[in-house]
C-alpha cells in the first residue's frame, strides 16, 4: 500500500509538471530544465517503486509456498497423532477384553 501511495503521488506530480509545459506557451530555459529534471527524478522513483513492488510479490509468493508446505506437514502430522491414538485406544480395549475374567464378557 505505501508503494501505491508513492505512485500515486508521482503521477501527481509528473501531470502537475506537464501541465505547467501545456499552461506556458514559452517557459524560460531555467524552468525547462528544472522541469525536466524533476521528470526524470520522478521517472528514476517508478523505476525504485516498480522493483520495490516486484519484490514484494516475489516475496510474499515465497512466504505462500512456505505457509503451504507448513500446513500439509501440520495436516500431515496431525492425522498421524488421530491414527496413532485411534491404535492406542483400540489396544487398551483389546487388552481390557482379554484381562477380563470369562464371566464378565
């Protein structure tokens, strides 16, 4: 979002510069060059925010990947904690029913 942010206010920016040039039929040399520089500052500042957001996404892509391998190994791991708990009780019923007296069946 503060990448947008910064976008947005360059673009601002760079109309309010060019219709400077559109409003002056004849601008002197100096405010010409002042201008001009201020656009390509402007220009150099996309290119930084362009990089800056193109990091970001191959970033927060990474970060996806990693969140999914996480949660197949919690999914994975958490059905082996069920099944070995689905034994664990099923051991102790068969080790209650064989401990019985005869009479108690």
């Amino acid at each position: 979002m503060e990448c947008q942010a910064r976008e947005n206010e360059l673009q601002d920016r760079e109309r309010r510069i060019i219709q400077g040039f559109n409003d002056e039929s004849k601008l002197p040399a100096l405010v010409t060059q002042v201008a001009s520089r201020s656009l390509r500052a402007a220009s150099v500042e996309h290119g930084a925010i362009a990089k800056a957001k193109e990091r970001l996404g191959a970033r927060a892509q990474g970060e996806a990947r990693k969140l999914k391998q996480v949660l197949r190994m919690v999914h994975a791991a958490a059905g082996r904690a069920f099944r070995e708990e689905e034994k664990r009780i099923l051991e102790d019923e068969i080790e209650k029913t064989v401990t019985r007296p005869a009479g108690q069946i």
